[in-house]
C-alpha cells in the first residue's frame, strides 16, 4: 500500500500510522518518505505499507482517518504563521481540540510553525469573562486566583474585551492579556495603552482574511481556535499493489 498527497499542504501524523499498523500486524513493514512538518505537494509519495493485503486494507481507513485530519490541522496552521510572517506575532492553538486527540492536535499545530497555548487547566490560568462576572470584577478575580493554592505558580493569563479593562488589569502585573474580539482600530490602542509593560494575545473571530492585520497591530501572540476546530482533512488516499 502506498499513501499518496492528492493536495498540496504539510504532512503530520506519521507516527500515528506507524503505530496503527503495528497494533493491526507487527508483521507488517511500514516505509516512511516523507517526515512530519514536510510541504508536500499532489502526487507525493509519503510512506508504504507492505505485507499481507488483508492486514494493509484493515489499517488503511484508521491510519488515513489520522494523517488526513492531523495533516489538515498543520497545513491550516502553516497558512497562518506564512500570513503573519515578518511580524513578531506568534500563532498558538486553544484548548478547542476533539475529545482524545487534543496531545495529537497540538503536535499537528507545532508540525505546520505554530505553537501551543496551555495543554490543559493544570499549567496556566485564564480568567475570562465568565470567571470575571462571578468574582464581580477583573480585580477581585485575580486577587482569588492568587489567593488560591491550586494555582500557585501558574502563569495567568487575563481575558479583557475594552480598554477600560486592560487600564484595570494592567497593574495587576499578570503574564499576559488576552485582547477578546477587538477589532484592528482596537488592537493599535491597546498595544499603545501597554506600552510593552507585558505581552499581548488578541483572540475572537480571527482567520486567515485578517490575521496579517491583526499581527501588523503589533500583539505578541495570536490564538485561532479554528486551526484544531475547523481545519480541513488534507486529502490522501492509498493505493494498494500487489506482488
């Protein structure tokens, strides 16, 4: 069996079928052509499958069902750090992953230049909106947060959706400020108003239409959800020969 690019994009996931196809027979021999975080292109030859056929077939939905999704996951990811290439921002993922595959998913990211935000709750805080509304106010949220020895040493990041909430939290001296469904007008104010006193994450409603604007307003980090929630399966597909 042979699996063939019939899409331009970035390969991800390839040890994911290497795994596959040893859980369905050890006998079988898998040959890799390409490696993981590769631009490849309609045509391409990624890796082979040999052994029986019956045990080649068996494999083949499972470990394409990966490397399609994981592959589409790296080239989404891979369009956006080339749309903000020259700036200083970063491109990260968000916790919006498919239940069981988010350590895979946030490989994917990494694969296609991007990088990960938190993995889970255990190894940074966000207060948003919600944690905001029940504290009664961005203060008194991160006063509980810091009062908390669950989160002692954490990093905490704090969500805020106006400039009068960034002037509010930024004495607060916490890691990094979540700048929640600005527009670009916005944005330039608020990388004005912090003046380089921490950094900066914009957040809500980007895609690959305004992203390069949204870096050119100068934040340190961009979070898109859609790289691991909407991006495409690249499109594979195997060719079984026999001998």
């Amino acid at each position: 069996g042979q699996i063939i690019a019939k899409a331009a994009g970035v390969i991800a996931g390839l040890p994911v079928v290497e795994a596959v196809y040893r859980r369905v027979d050890p006998a079988l021999s898998v040959q890799l052509h390409r490696q993981d975080g590769e631009r490849i292109t309609p045509g391409t030859l990624i890796c082979g499958v040999s052994g029986a056929g019956r045990s080649v077939l068996t494999g083949e939905r499972v470990a394409l069902n990966f490397l399609q999704h994981l592959s589409g996951v790296a080239t989404l990811t891979a369009q956006f750090v080339r749309a903000v290439a020259g700036t200083k921002a970063v491109i990260l993922d968000t916790r919006k992953t498919t239940p069981g595959w988010r350590l895979l998913e946030k490989y994917a990211v990494r694969m296609g230049g991007g990088q990960n935000h938190r993995m889970g709750l255990y190894d940074m805080v966000m207060i948003k909106d919600n944690h905001i509304d029940a504290a009664g106010g961005i203060t008194a949220a991160v006063a509980a947060v810091r009062a908390s020895p669950e989160a002692d040493g954490l990093p905490m990041v704090v969500e805020v959706k106006t400039l009068g909430e960034l002037r509010e939290v930024m004495p607060l001296n916490v890691d990094r400020v979540l700048l929640d469904n600005m527009d670009e007008a916005q944005l330039r104010q608020a990388v004005a108003l912090a003046a380089g006193r921490g950094p900066l994450e914009a957040s809500g409603n980007i895609n690959l239409q305004r992203v390069a604007a949204v870096a050119a307003a100068g934040v340190d980090f961009i979070s898109v959800g859609a790289l691991t929630h909407s991006a495409p399966a690249l499109d594979l597909s195997m060719r079984l020969h026999m001998s």
